[in-house]
C-alpha cells in the first residue's frame, strides 16, 4: 500500500476507533466510508456495512439507501413505505483488497455471486449473517415493487490500492457483468465502477471539505442591513441553477442539507402532489407564484458578479418542494422560477430563529421542532462543559464538528443518537431504538428534550452509550452480533448499578443518581466489569424468552422487559 493510503486510512482509523483492526478490515471500513460517503452525505457507522469473515459472497461491504436513508433492515422498509408512501432505492455493493492489482479472478466472482446468490434465486453458496441480512431487505423492496418509484439502481465497486490505467481485459469484464445484470430487469441503472488508491484518496479528502456549490443568480435584491447578518437576499433562482445546490456529482440529492429543516419529505401527501402536478402540467411559469418558496441559510456566500458560492448551507424550508423539484428533474424548463431568501450568517441563534419562524408560517407538529428548543443549547452547553475523558462533543447542528481536527469521532452525539440512547435507558423505548429516527420520537413525544429537564441522565445515556461502543467494537468478530443489542446493554445498566429508583429527569435530585451509575464508567476496569455483566444478562435473558442472538431480536419488547427483571434481580442480590 502506497504511502498517502496508508496514512489517509490511519488516520480514519485512529478518528473512528478502528486502529486494532488488521490492515486489510481497516481498508474494508475505509473504503466503505469513503465510496459511500461520496453517495451518501449523512453520518453512518461502518460497522453496519462491512459483512465480515466468511459466506460473504466476495461482498466487504455493502450499503442500502431507501429514500434518502441508510437502512439496516427490512423493517425500516415498511416505515419509510408509511412515511413516504413510495420507495427510492440504491444498493451499493463493495469488494476492498489491499492488493495493488486489479483482480479480474475477483470481479468476476463477485459479480457472478451478487447475480446469482443476492439478486438471483441460487442457495448454493454459504451466506453469513449480514449477507442474509441483505438479501431479507432486498427481497422486502421487492416484495413492494408496485410500491417502487422505479427500479432500484445497483452501484458495484471493485476497489485496491493500485493504479485504475482503462485496462483492456478487466474493462471488458466489467461490461459482461454490467450486462448480466441489465438482462435481469430489476434495476433501472448499474454500474461497477474500479476504484484504485487516487480514487479512494480523493474519495476519502472530499469526505473532509463542507459542502460548497456555485449559482448563477440574477433576479435578486439585497436586503437591507440586519443585525447579526452578514448578508440577505430576496429572488427568485431558475430551478435548474436550483438543481445544483441539492444534487452531487451522482445526480443524488444531497439529504445532508435538510437536516436542519424540521420534517422530512412526506411523500405523495396531497401538498406535494400538488406541487408536482404544477410541473407535470406544463405550468412552469406559473409555478414561482404558486409556491413559497426556499429558505437557504449559508455560513458564507461570495459573490462575483452575479455568480454566487454558498458554503455550509442548509434549506431549512422548502424541503417538500426540493424533493418534488428533484423528482421531476427531467421534464422542468428553462424558464421556471423558484422563490428563493438566502441568509447568510454564522450566528446560530439567529440561524434557529429563521428555521422556527419560516417552519410556523405553515402547519408543521411542535414535536417536530424540538430540536430546536432551548434546552438543545443547554444540553449544548452541558457537554461542553466536560473535560478530560469524559468529554463528549453534542453535535445540536448537522455536521458541527465535521471538519475538526483531532476529535475523535466516537465522541461526537448526534441528536438523533441522543435521542435512542436516552429513550433506551430511561424512557422503555429499548425494543424501538433502532427504528427510524422519526418514528421513535413519535413514540416517546412529550417525555424526551423538555425545558423542565435537566441535562444529567440524557449525559449519562450518551456516555454509557461511547463507553459500552467502544467495547463492543473490541469484541471478537463471532460476536459481533452484540452490537444490535447495544441499547439493551444501556437499559442492563441502569437497572443493574442503579441504587435509587429513577427519579426522572426533571427531579433535583437526579444528579445524584446519575453520579452512582457514572462511577462505573471512570475507568476501563469498572467499565469492563460492567460492559461484561451486561452482556451476560443480556445473554441469560435472550435464553430466557427463547430468542435466537440475531438482528431481528433486537425488537423485542419481551426482551426489554427480560434484561430490565434480570437486571433488578442481580442489584437487588447484591444488596441483600
């Protein structure tokens, strides 16, 4: 391996805790983050994507995304099918080798084992879990083909450490395989695409810029001087110069820009519909007056004449007409308009305030703008107020600390993981905590991110949680079916080392309690201790409802409700 690989892939490794790992499963992970990081814009663990040892199919990784979203089951297909009412769907399959050749051997393999063993109808190779896992989403999508949107895309990728020159034989393997895999009618588009150590670097560097994207902008106002503002303006941006502020180099759309923005894409909801009939009716000089518009608020903006560079943006309203506009892509002309406020600043109370004013002008459900509540900056505060080894990064806006050098990523908690580790300890959400992140904060509304809180146990749930990740990426790879059980071991936790009952999180004295329970977490010994008795009861009460250790266990409300006795009883034996 090359020098710069080997230095770009340790330092993801040393970022992602992966440094422990042999060479050749830290370029599995590394090639998994990069490829589909250049696809996909949002934050994913790899560990839900590189299949391990063994009945792999010659697949290292893979990746599925359904409407915009990463997925790891075929559970969340169903939601997203209730959620969106449609499916948009994208496999990634990937083969990472160390080698510095291009293995002809070895792509035909895969492509020959992804036809005939994933997609196909063959059993006659061994599969492992995670290969099984695969195909039980592939064949849930499939299983609502009418439900499709169109068929799925399927992205292949043979990736080494050598040099990609156009060679003659592998090329035309590659067209063999893209042409087996046409002649099967189920994808709207393949490709297999060779990856070699200038592609991955390059890959992997782009992974580290925040988004930047360039418009021609010629109808526009500047609005007078704001305070706090550095730069507001009022237009209107033809839609195919809009185009390019939500699509990649993979005409994809780029899903990291609408995290700020409070709801997702709601589908084919009568609104939407609405707005795609405007386009598919021809009525492309009308639609500027029929529509709201977009609210893009920038961190920077440079403006040469009337071309202007945003960076670090994000459309915190306007998410339902983005997707609409994506959709139809194809048939817009050039002569239809999109309403359009562009703010630039770097204040992100004034940023808030935008996002929650321009989101109240229409009917959006105040749970959906919880995360934008003064307790987010509190909790905000509270984590930055740790030192040391405990320090943990709270990550309230998208990609906050996506260009800091030096953190470990670990230690970064998303909102969303904020959200599934506190519900999972202290809320009895465990069986729910890998769903859809929507979805679960429909279950727990009212009883999670409330002003009364304070920020102690939702500290605690997030430090536990990196505690207990980091012992389980450290488990042997036979046992690396734990890591979908983790939010188990956060509830085995808290029942087993608790020494009051749970006062909640509004109490003043929930302070105290969390302190007891941290204590186990100050140092590796205590936390080794702990990791491993909660394994064990998690183990006792798998056995105890007579569920299998695999994926589809970790939905068990029964289980929950296992580890929480099991853990009980254990506490309350060792204080009698």
């Amino acid at each position: 391996m090359d020098g710069v690989t080997l230095s770009l892939m340790n330092s993801f490794a040393t970022e992602y805790d992966l440094f422990h790992l042999a060479n050749d499963k830290k370029f599995e992970h590394f090639t998994a983050f990069s490829i589909v990081s250049s696809i996909h814009s949002e934050e994913f663990d790899t560990h839900e994507l590189v299949t391990g040892n063994g009945g792999d199919l010659n697949v290292d990784s893979f990746a599925i995304i359904v409407n915009g979203r990463l997925i790891h089951d075929a559970d969340t297909v169903d939601e997203l099918l209730e959620m969106n009412g449609h499916l948009d769907v994208e496999f990634i399959i990937i083969q990472a080798k160390t080698s510095s050749k291009f293995d002809g051997a070895m792509i035909i393999a895969l492509g020959n084992n992804v036809r005939k063993e994933v997609f196909g109808s063959e059993q006659l190779l061994p599969r492992n879990e995670e290969i099984n896992r695969f195909i039980s989403i592939k064949d849930r999508i499939y299983d609502n083909a009418s439900r499709l949107k169109g068929n799925p895309k399927c992205r292949l990728y043979y990736a080494c450490t050598g040099s990609w020159n156009n060679d003659v034989y592998i090329s035309s393997v590659i067209e063999g395989i893209i042409r087996d895999f046409d002649d099967m009618n189920l994808f709207s588009r393949v490709t297999f695409t060779p990856i070699g150590a200038r592609e991955i670097q390059t890959m992997y560097r782009d992974t580290k810029t925040s988004i930047s994207k360039q418009v021609e902008f010629d109808k526009l106002v500047t609005l007078p001087s704001i305070g706090e503002v550095s730069a507001s303006y009022l237009g209107v941006l033809p839609v195919k110069e809009f185009l390019k502020l939500i699509t990649d180099g993979n005409d994809n759309i780029v899903k990291s820009i609408f995290i700020d923005n409070v709801r997702d894409f709601q589908g084919d909801n009568p609104v939407n519909s609405d707005i795609a009939k405007t386009i598919k009716e021809g009525f492309f000089d009308q639609f500027v007056l029929r529509n709201n518009g977009i609210t893009i608020v920038a961190r920077d903006i440079k403006v040469t004449s009337n071309k202007y560079t945003i960076s670090d943006y994000q459309i915190v309203n306007g998410c339902q007409t983005s997707h609409v506009v994506y959709a139809h892509r194809e048939i817009v002309s050039d002569d239809m308009f999109l309403p359009v406020k562009l703010i630039q600043t770097d204040n992100d109370e004034i940023a808030q305030s935008v996002i929650r004013s321009t989101n109240k002008q229409t009917i959006v459900d105040d749970n959906e703008l919880l995360a934008l509540t003064q307790f987010q900056r509190n909790l905000e505060d509270y984590f930055s107020g740790m030192h040391g080894d405990s320090k943990l990064y709270y990550e309230r806006r998208a990609k906050q600390y996506a260009n800091v050098i030096g953190i470990e990523k670990g230690r970064i908690i998303s909102i969303g993981l904020q959200l599934k580790a506190f519900s999972s300890m202290f809320l009895g959400a465990t069986h729910q905590a890998g769903r859809y992140q929507g979805t679960l904060l429909k279950s727990v509304n009212g009883q999670v991110f409330q002003e009364k809180h304070r920020p102690e146990p939702y500290y605690l749930a997030a430090y536990s949680f990196y505690r207990f990740e980091l012992a389980l990426r450290r488990l042997a790879v036979e046992d690396r079916i734990y890591r979908v059980f983790k939010y188990y071991l956060l509830l085995g936790f808290r029942f087993r080392f608790e020494e009051i009952k749970y006062p909640g999180a509004g109490s003043k004295n929930i302070g105290k309690y969390c302190d007891v329970l941290g204590a186990h977490l100050l140092d590796m010994t205590s936390v080794r201790n702990a990791f491993e008795e909660c394994i064990d009861i998690l183990s006792e009460s798998l056995s105890n409802v007579n569920l299998p250790l695999e994926r589809e266990s970790a939905k068990s409300r029964p289980l929950a409700q296992e580890v929480e006795r099991l853990a009980k009883s254990r506490n309350s034996a060792e204080n009698e």
